[in-house]
C-alpha cells in the first residue's frame, strides 16, 4: 500500500489541485505535498477529512479490501 499515492489518485479523481485541497481543509499545500510523497502520514481525523473532501473511501485510500469468509 502506499498512501500518498493513493490520496494523490482519489486528488487528481476528483478533479482538485493540491491548492485547492489545503484551502478546503485549511491546512498548507506544503501539508498535501508531504503527505502524497509519504514524508507526513495525516492522522485519522485528518485522513477521514480527506476523504469527505474528495468523496472517497477509507477502504479506496487505505486499500482496504473485503476479507472472504
């Protein structure tokens, strides 16, 4: 799994810059850069927070699969 790439793909899906991510989550773009280069690992309450912005899924970004029984 790699997460900043991961919240870089649900980004760029949705159609955001990393510009405009920040100023929705009102944190610095220097904050989306280190995170999608996995020099920073958001907190879960910033990574749900994430995911309400770009209308994504933990299971998307987390890569969070269904386990078979």
């Amino acid at each position: 799994m790699n997460l900043g790439e991961n919240i870089k793909k649900a980004r760029k899906g949705a159609g955001i810059t990393q510009k405009e991510l920040a100023e929705r989550m009102k944190v610095y773009q220097k904050d989306i850069s280190r995170w999608e280069n996995n020099e920073l690992t958001p907190s879960a309450l910033t990574l749900a927070a994430i995911c309400r912005v770009l209308n994504a899924s933990a299971d998307q970004i987390l890569e969070i699969k269904g386990e078979s029984k």
